[in-house]
C-alpha cells in the first residue's frame, strides 16, 4: 500500500453503469453529478459484454464517448478492468470455466460472476481484456484508479471443480513440500486419512461426515491466496501498460464475508478499498460498520482508506428493504470518514430500472431528481465538501483488539464444544463495549507491533501461532494491560489442540488452567459473585498463578473462576472464562480502559459516537435526545465557533476542528 486516496478532499463518489441507459441520459447524468458534487465514478464494472461483444471484436467507442462526458465535467474515474461478469460467448465456448460448488453442482451463468478463479480459459479472456483497456485508458487524465474486477470473492470464494482441486494440490505441495509434511498437519492418523501422495487430496467437497478440520482449514487459506493470485495477474497487466495509476480492488471486510484473508492481501493493493452496507438483519448493524471500519483501517496499516461502495437508502439483498431515516445518510458516512475513509463511493448513480438490483437504492432514485432521497445526496455532496480538510488525519486510538482471519474460519468449523458460539460475536461484543465508552480501537492482526496500545482486547482467539503468544508476553511484560477471553489459545496453525490445559497458547502468561469446557445450553444463563449475568461459556478453571476477581454462584461450575487477573512484569493480564452479558461487558470494559488509562472522549454513550482524528472531533448522535460535548475550535458542518460545549440534535453530527491541537 502506498497510494492515498487519489480523489480530492473526502470526494463523493458512485458506481456507473451507463450501459443500463440510453446516450440521451448520459449527458444529463453528468449535469446530476455535479449537483450533487460527485467527485468520482467507477466505471464499467458489469460492460465486458458491451466492450467485448464478439470473442474477436471490442466496441469502446460507446464507453469512450462516456468517459469523455465526465472528464468534460470534472469527474475522475476509477476505471474497472471490467472482468467481473464474463459475457455468455464466454461461457458458452467454455462451460469448463464455470465454478462448482461443494456439492459438485455447476454455478451456471444467468447473474454475474460465473467463473472460477483458477480456470487458465477465463485468466486467458481476462488478461486479454484488461489489456485492451489499459493500453486505451491507462494513460487518459481522468482515471485515476485502477479498479481491478469487482468484490473479488463474492459469490464465488471458493471452488470445488476440477480446475480447483489441481490447483489446491499444487499449493498445497508448496506449503508442505512432501506429503509427510502434510499427513502430519492434517492430523491423517485419524479416520484412516493417510495420503500416499498429493494426487490423492482433493477439496473438501461433500463428505458423510465431519470433514477434516485441517483440510478445509487449509482449503480456506488456499481459496483466499488463489483469488489474491488472480488479482495479481490483472495488477500485473496494469502495472506494466499503465504505471503511473495505482491499483486496487474493493475489499469485503464485513461479518458476512470471511473468505478472504485481507491482511495478507494489503501489500498487493495500492490502496486499501472497501465495501459496506449495513446489515438490519444484525443485531446492532451501526455497531457492525463501527467495527468493519476499524479492521479496514487495520488492513490499510493504520492510514486511510477508500469506502468505494455502500447504499443511499435499502440494499435489495436482504429479506426486507430497510430504508435510511432522514439524515441517516449523512451520519452513515460521516462514521466511515472518521474511522478513516478518505472518500465515500455508492452503489449506484441511478437506480436500475430492470436487472436483480432494481430495487436497490441509488443516488438517483427512481423518483428522480425531485426527491427527498436526491436532495439528501446533494446535501451530502455539500456536507463531504465542507469536511474535506480532514482528509489524510490519522484516526487515534489506544486501544487494540486483536483479529484474525485464520482464527474466524478454524473457530467457526463444526464439531466444536458449542454450536452458538461465533468468532464475530466475541469480537463485536468487545468492540462495542469500548465504543459505547467514547473509546477508538485499531483492528489489528495479532503478529502486530503492539507496543504503542494502552490496552489489548483478545476475544476468543481459537488458533493462535507461537509468535502471537510470545508478543503478548513481551507486551505486558512491557507494562502492558491485556485481556484475553474464553476459547482463545487452544489450537496451532494446523489446527491442532494445545495440550496441558487450556488456553494452551496463553496459559501461562494468564496463570489459569482449564480442564475441561463446560459450554452452556441455549437460554441458560449463570450469575458472577460480582453480579454480572454470563451465558453460552464456562470452563473448569483453576487459577494457580492469578487473582481471581469473580466466580460463578449457579450454573455447572459454582465456586470456580470467571474473570482472573495477573500482575506480569510491569503490565497486567486478565483472563474472562465466559461470556458476560451487554452490562457486564461494558462494566469490565470500563474498569481495564480506566486501569491502563486509555484516552475517552467525553460525552461518548450508547448511541453517541466519538472519535479523534488528527485535530477533528467527530460527534455523530444517533440517539433520540439533542446532546452536549465537550469541545473547542470550528464546527466544519455548520460553519459555527464551538466554544466549551458542541450542541448535536437527535440524529445528527459535528465535526470539529479543534483549538490548539
Ligand atoms: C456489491 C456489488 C455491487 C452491487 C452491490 C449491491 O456487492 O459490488 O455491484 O451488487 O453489492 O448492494
């Protein structure tokens, strides 16, 4: 990464797809566009069947005569490689290119991206492509981005096909060398798995019963290095025909998508970008974009980011069409800006009016532009324009969690002691509790330097590698403040169990020992002598080398540890066995931010989000009552001296410049 974002100030941006209207609408688009203040636009996502209609014929001058309108009009591009969707001569001539599932059954064509990353025909057909596209537009003044594919991953993560399988097999001969290598980290003694050479293995397609864990462990890691090696053949295209334009793709960094290990993908991008829409199907879904925004921050190494797409209003992909209130559409984006995005990209101009996602919300809606959805991106246009000096301000913070992509996909395998427990809640429940205390943590990888953090939040780290269990030692022995939660440390990167007790990896910096798991049934709860409600996880828990600070009162384990704590060089390390309730989250969360004395932003509260970057204070009320903060300087929204206190209605926001900072 070493690109920042290549738009103006904290630009407004959306995807395009001109081919969905007639020429006549083009040129009014433009003029919409600069209404609104759109900065940026990307640029034939979905047109590989419209630039390619023929396998032997490119018809750009429909796209050329576009992308001359909105450099006429002021309008940079990020310019997509348009490989995403491959037209059906495409898959006609080669139904070998098409992916399969787990099942065995072919993902035919009829939507979008029908392909399977590993497929030689479509990489052949891709490159092709993209050359075309680079010799012509590499050099065109308003591309300013290389926008490779579109949401690598999505749909199409993983591929069970033939094509597939060889590949996994030849990774896999590059991971472990020898087949040996491999029966040992499969753990093959099991089951009577034994491989007698790499031709034997194939993906883990559908079995009577539960796969080997490793095994599609290693399928997931696989998967996410085959489509980070497909992105690298286009990268690789542009870089050699259009240097002087940095390369990127949008990223998925959501609770949704685990399929891709992005952390090892963000030294081959040069800018970190990324996709988000709030999902109602969550139970806290603003809480969620908090979090993702964070652990996009974390992927682009702590700078700025890019937001290239999110919704106006309702996405048509969940069960039900959740619109934005009034002035949602602003405090949506305003949180993305403070946790670091540099730029605020929209899926799309203009509503569709036929296609899968006609009822997807848009910048233009179907409305119109003598709409209330309009006049609200307008607004937005002018409110991001205002703000736009924040751009390139590095987001404080003093707190990390810890996160891993590796660790999500083995916790979340089947066969585990609990069914309900998942990776992404421990996480988000943690994040959250901090949040709500007007605290900014960094999403961090655990092999991270963690040297400047006041504070380190571990939850239910499942795998955990030698070297993350070594830095966490350094770091409290450092005067550090940690704290690690329940089912974390248990297994190596092969997946394979810590023996001695649990939690293998961390057991003896913590100073506790579990025995055995004693998960909780759905529904049931336990009590803390400290008062606190805790459900889904206990464990039979000694404390040989720790303080106890709370035990259990009812349930399976009355009298046993729950939350210890122990003094390690100059620093501390707690252990929570459980997972406490929302109140009791937030009361220990309180507690280790005030002990390592971790900065909090005054005036922070369920609903009220703050957050420092640079000199700007981001105030953004979702609540239902008007609040005070604490601040001084220039309020860049309303253009208002702020002196003492900035005063936020219900449901709206302040950015201030502050004095003297
Ligand atoms: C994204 C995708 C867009 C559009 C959008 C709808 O996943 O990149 O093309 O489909 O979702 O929310």
């Amino acid at each position: 990464m070493t690109s920042s974002v290549p738009f103006d100030g904290i630009s407004m941006g959306c995807d395009y797809n001109p081919e969905q209207w007639p020429p006549s609408v083009w040129r009014e688009d433009v003029t919409l566009m600069r209404e609104a203040g759109v900065g940026f636009v990307t640029l034939g996502v979905f047109s590989w069947a419209l630039l390619q209609p023929e396998p032997d014929r490119y018809d750009f001058g429909w796209f050329d005569e576009v992308l001359e309108l909105l450099h006429e009009g002021g309008i940079a591009v990020d310019m997509a490689t348009a490989t995403a969707a491959p037209p059906p001569w495409l898959t006609t001539a080669h139904p070998e290119m098409l992916p399969v599932d787990a099942e065995g059954r072919t993902l035919w064509p009829g939507s979008r991206q029908s392909w399977c990353p590993s497929s030689p025909v479509f990489r052949e057909h891709a490159v092709a492509l993209v050359e075309q596209m680079a010799r012509r537009y590499g050099s065109h003044p308003a591309v300013r981005l290389w926008h490779v594919s579109n949401e690598l991953g999505c749909h199409i993560g993983k591929c069970w096909c033939d094509v597939s399988a060889a590949a996994f097999r030849r990774w896999l001969a590059n991971r472990y060398g020898s087949i040996d290598v491999l029966n040992d980290a499969w753990g093959t003694a099991f089951w009577s798995q034994h491989y007698r050479s790499f031709e034997e293995v194939l993906p883990p397609r559908i079995t009577p019963a539960v796969p080997n864990p490793t095994h599609e462990l290693d399928f997931a890691r696989f998967s996410s290095d085959e489509l980070l090696d497909y992105y690298r053949v286009e990268r690789d295209v542009l870089r050699r025909l259009s240097p002087d334009v940095p390369v990127t793709t949008n990223l998925m960094v959501s609770s949704h998508q685990s399929e891709q290990d992005y952390f090892s993908w963000a030294p081959e991008l040069d800018l970190i970008a990324q996709d988000h829409y709030l999902d109602a199907r969550l139970p806290h879904p603003h809480a969620e974009q908090s979090f993702t925004d964070d652990l996009t921050r974390g992927v682009a190494g702590g700078g700025s980011w890019l937001l290239m797409e999110s919704a106006t209003s309702a996405v048509n992909w969940q069960p039900f069409n959740v619109a934005k209130r009034p002035g949602e559409l602003l405090l949506d984006s305003l949180r993305h800006v403070a946790r670091g995005a540099d730029g605020i990209g929209f899926f799309q101009w203009r509503a569709s009016r036929a296609g899968g996602e006609k009822f997807h919300s848009a910048l233009v809606p179907h409305a119109g532009r003598d709409s209330e959805r309009f006049r609200e991106v307008v607004g937005l246009g002018e409110a991001l324009r205002r703000i736009g000096e924040v751009a390139g301000s590095p987001v404080e913070a003093d707190v990390a969690l810890l996160f891993d992509w590796n660790s999500w996909w083995a916790c979340d395998l089947s066969s585990h002691p609990s069914a309900e427990l998942r990776y992404v809640d421990a996480v988000h429940r943690w994040h959250r509790a901090v949040t709500e205390l007007g605290v900014t943590a960094d999403v961090v990888h655990p092999e991270s330097d963690l040297s400047r953090y006041r504070l380190v939040i571990v939850p239910t780290l499942y795998l955990s590698s030698d070297a993350t269990a070594a830095s966490l030692d350094a770091y409290v022995r450092g005067g550090g403040q940690l704290l690690v939660t329940y089912f974390s440390g248990i297994v190596d990167e092969s997946d394979h169990i810590r023996l001695g007790g649990y939690p293998g990896a961390f057991r003896e910096l913590l100073g506790v020992r579990a025995e055995e798991f004693a998960p909780l049934l759905p529904g049931t709860t336990v009590t803390l002598d400290d008062g606190s409600t805790a459900d889904r996880w206990t464990e039979v828990l000694t404390a040989p080398d720790a303080e106890v600070v709370a035990r259990y009162t009812d349930g399976p384990l009355p009298g046993t540890p729950a939350l210890t704590r122990r003094a390690v060089g100059d620093g501390v390390a707690w252990y929570l066995a459980t997972r406490l309730d929302d109140a009791a989250t937030a009361a220990l969360a309180d507690r280790l931010t005030r002990d390592a004395g971790v900065t909090r932003l005054a005036g922070a509260e369920p609903g009220v989000e703050l957050v420092r970057r640079g000199r700007y204070l981001f105030v953004l009320n979702r609540g239902h009552e008007p609040v005070k903060v604490p601040a001084h300087g220039y309020d860049l929204l309303t253009g208002v001296n702020v002196e003492g206190t900035v005063d936020v209605q219900a449901g709206g926001a302040a950015v201030v410049r502050e004095e003297g900072s």
